[in-house]
C-alpha cells in the first residue's frame, strides 16, 4: 500500500478512516489541473510535531476518486 505523512490541525485516532483532498496542478502533471479524494486509513498518529498546534499523521491510502464538480472540494 501506498501512504502519506503530514501535519494536520486535527488529531484524529490510528485506525479511523479519513479523507484527503489533493490538487494537482498542471506545472506537476503535465496535465490540467486535477483534483482527487482519496479515502485513507490512520496508521500513526505523532503528536510532539516541533510546530504548536500540529500533529503528525502517517495514513495509508485505500481508493481515490476525482472530485470533478468543485462543489464537493474543500478548502
């Protein structure tokens, strides 16, 4: 399985499933700008992340989708 790891504002809890809105822009790709979900399970949760208010989450990815109505995006 493919995964992440980032600092986030919540803390969610190892085992929860999450889900993660990404851009892609054109400059990366070589392709229009696209935007995906992907739906991830939590497998870490570090919560002394050098940055106050913050903690880390490591996740591994299970499916993805593209978002093409930009309605369903968040920011």
């Amino acid at each position: 399985m493919l995964g992440a790891y980032f600092s986030t504002d919540v803390a969610p809890v190892v085992g929860e499933l999450v889900q993660i809105f990404i851009e892609i822009p054109e400059k990366v790709s070589g392709k229009q700008t696209a935007q995906f979900c992907f739906t991830a399970r939590v497998i870490h949760v570090d919560r002394d992340r050098p940055a106050v208010g913050k903690v880390g989450i490591g996740v591994n990815f299970y499916s993805y989708q593209r978002v093409e109505n930009s309605k369903q995006r968040r920011d």
